[in-house]
C-alpha cells in the first residue's frame, strides 16, 4: 500500500469506527487543509514554501477584536488557563470551554502542576512587554496558533471557536497585564 | 487501612496541597503503587474473567474453552503477546477483544449486539469484557511481546493504525502524537509515553490493562484508546472498531521485544 492509498484508507476505517456523539459529530473527522498537512510524524520537516502557506493561510483567519481592546481581566484568564474541559462528548456544550493553557505551559509561579508540551510562559509580558505590536502578535497567537508556526501542537482557540473573543482577551491580559501572575 | 484506602489518601493529600508539595506527592504515589503490586485488585477481575471463561453460557450452553486465539482451541497461555493477528477462519485482523466476540457469536450462539452490549464497567455494572480481558492478558505475563506483520492483512493494519495515529482533526486539531510522539514530555504533571519510541512504547503497551485506582475499575486497552480518543475531542470511539483493532496493531507492534507484564495497577 502506497503511504497515499494508506492516508486513503485509514480515513475510511476512520469514518466507520467512530459513533456520533453529544457534540462530538462525525464531521470531526473532515480535515481542513492545515490539519491534512500537519499528519505527520514530529521528524518529517515540510518544505518551507509549504509551512510559509500554512501560516500565512492561518494569519489571514485570525479575527481581530470588533472594539480594538486586547486585554481583558487576568482573573477571569487564570481560571480559563485552568479549566481543562470543553469540547468533549463527556461535556456538557452549554458550558464555556476552558483553554487549559496549564496542560502544555508553565505560566505562574504558584502553579507548580503544569505541562511541558510548550515552553514556559513565565514572565511573557515582564520579558516582551506590552507594546501594540505585541498585544497584537499574542492576540493572534491565541486565535490561531499556526498563524505563526505551521503545524504547532497548540490548538487554534479563537479559530476553531473554542474559545469566545471575550475570554481570548482575558488570557492575553493573563499573559500581559504588568499586574498578572504570569509577570511576578 | 488497606492499601487502596493509603493510596487514596495520598491522592487526596496531593490534590490538596497543590503548589510545592505535589511533586513529592507524586513520588509518594509511586512507591504505594509499587507496594500494591503485590496486592493489585485487578486479581478480582482476573478470577472473574476465569469463571466465565470456563462458564457454560448464551443460547448454545457452551463455555469458551474451545475459543481460538491464535495458538489454537482452548490455549490462553501467551497468546495475548502475540495479538492483534490475523485469523484464517474469520479472514481478519483482530484484537482479544473482537475476538472474544466471534467466539461469543460461534461458539456461545450470543448475536453480535448482545455480546457487545457492555464493553466497559461502571459501578455495579460490570463488564465481562474486562474481566475476561483480565484473565486472558494476564496468562501473558512474563511473554515477550512478538506482534507478527508478515500476513498482508496485518501490514495494512499497521499501517492504517499508524495513519491514525498522526491524523489530526477535531476542534483542537489532535492526533496522538501531540500527545505521545516527544520523549519527557507532561500534560500537568502526567508523564506521557513518547509511542514512537521503543522503550516507552513498550512501557505503555506492556501495561495495559490496568487497575486504575482513581476509578475502582479494571481498564482494557480498548477502554485506553476510546478515553484517549474522548480526550483527543475525536467522537466515540466504537468498541472492536476496525480502527480500533488498526491503532492497537501500530502500538501491539511498536511494543515488540518488550516483556507483557498486565493486568498492571495506574493512578
């Protein structure tokens, strides 16, 4: 089997392997051109015109904030960095949806129980500061990961709609607020 | 106070000291692991599984000491290490499992929705399946793991299962490598097996099912990959699903050489 006639077949299996279920539909299973790209093991390296596509196909899905204003409250970002549910089929819709930036991150000194799937994002805001230009990348950032690295293991919070503008904003106050946490 | 009762007060102490304290927590953790091995609970599913093994059951009044997995009728002593394989008589790749369920289907006269009807256990609900997955895994114990890819089927198996296993979609756009293709990485602080590395992959294999101590449940593998998949924010997973069967290939195969020693006991 060719690894295309592989890709091909797998996808078959795939459809009839899964039951629908709560919010978990079978259309979870359609690809969209960035995920198709990015089904590869971490040790085959795209051709840089195609991670340069990738990105900027991603750059140009990112919704700035309707008011302008990119930071909200620290506090309210915390518990989003917290809370780790959201999306499942074990989960109830009608509730918001964490970020669970903690799973992959480091970002307070106090929170001590965090995962090392991304780098440390203590003291993101005292080390870059707070300037347009980096409100605006971390903005982007949170709403579509791969806007700035193809095919990065961070979800596209903003794009895939995991997350609301309001509370993107309330993270990216948890990352650059001088008085968050994340900046002590 | 027994074991179980140690464990989970260390759990609770570590969920309530949080901040500095939860590392050393989760060294406490491993050494009351380590000290109920010699005691695992799963031994319950175990004789369980044993008893309805031998028990005469379904429409047919017949037991399933005649079921085929793989090293001929009746014969459960290491035939775990060499699963999932391809079966002549069914012409398919299966997983203990699916095949349990053929020999419920031809052997016990059970129809195939009623063999299926409860693959994982809750509570005073228990599943049959982890029991009898329990038995048979742990008359593996001590085997090396020798998964075979030379039937066509079995190369294809692995190779839709290793497609799988990159492919990521979902509204998080997961696969399992985000969670398990990188060496000494955690989600909080879990430790996840990088699979595509041979001494993890063999860990993780090697291990399953377990006991799992947060749950008071014995867990299949097939119970593993359908949490991972929740977790993954893929829809449900269908127990025995040729997907299912494909994935558990790719991971049964990674695993090669590694010494079965399952039921195990987790967090």
């Amino acid at each position: 089997m060719s690894d295309e006639e592989a890709s091909a077949r797998a996808l078959t299996v795939m459809k009839a392997s899964f039951n629908e279920r709560g919010q978990a539909k079978l259309d979870r299973l359609d690809q969209d051109e960035t995920q198709r790209l990015c089904s590869i093991p971490p040790s085959v390296k795209l051709p840089k015109e195609v991670t340069d596509r990738i990105e900027k196909l991603n750059l140009e899905l990112v919704k700035y904030p309707t008011d302008g204003r990119m930071l909200g409250d620290w506090r309210e970002g915390e518990k989003i960095a917290q809370r780790g549910v959201g999306m499942q089929f074990s989960d109830n819709p009608k509730n918001p949806a964490g970020g669970n930036c903690y799973a992959c991150h480091q970002m307070t000194k106090e929170e001590i129980s965090f995962g090392t799937i991304g780098p440390s994002l203590y003291n993101f805001g005292k080390l870059r500061g707070n300037s347009e230009a980096i409100q605006r990348y971390t903005w982007g950032k949170v709403w579509n990961a791969q806007a700035y690295s193809a095919c990065s293991n961070m979800p596209r919070f903003g794009h895939k709609g995991i997350l609301t503008e309001k509370q993107i904003k309330d993270v990216v106050a948890l990352l650059l607020d001088p008085s968050s946490p994340v900046n002590k | 106070m027994n074991a179980l009762q140690r464990m989970a007060g260390a759990l609770a102490l570590a969920a309530l000291a949080g901040g500095v304290y939860a590392q050393s927590a989760v060294d406490e953790i491993a050494k009351y692991r380590q000290q109920l091995q010699d005691g695992n609970p799963a031994e319950l599913w175990e004789a369980r599984g044993e008893d309805l093994w031998k028990q005469k059951r379904g429409p047919k009044n017949a037991s399933l000491e005649a079921c085929d997995l793989g090293k001929g009728p009746g014969v459960v002593k290491g035939a775990y290490a060499l699963m999932p394989r391809y079966f002549a008589d069914a012409d398919r790749v299966m997983d203990l499992e699916t095949r349990l369920v053929h020999c419920m289907v031809t052997l016990q006269g059970f129809s195939q929705a009623d063999a299926v009807k409860q693959p994982f256990g809750s509570g005073s609900r228990r599943s049959n399946f982890e029991a009898l997955a329990a038995w048979v895994t742990s008359e593996s114990k001590g085997s090396p793991m020798n998964v075979s890819l030379s039937h066509p089927k079995m190369k294809e198996s692995y190779q839709i299962g290793e497609k799988m296993f990159f492919f990521r979609g979902g509204p998080h756009d997961f696969a399992c490598a985000t969670c398990h293709s990188e060496s000494g990485k955690r989600i909080r602080l879990q430790d996840l097996p990088n699979l595509t590395e041979k001494a993890d992959a063999q860990r993780g294999y090697t291990t399953w099912p377990a006991y799992r101590v947060s749950q008071g449940e014995l867990r299949s593998f097939q119970w593993r990959l359908y949490d991972c998949f929740r977790q993954q924010r893929f829809p449900e997973l269908k127990f025995t699903s040729e997907g299912s069967i494909a994935l558990t290939t790719f991971l049964a195969r990674n695993a090669a050489g590694g010494t079965f020693n399952a039921p195990a006991i987790k967090r």
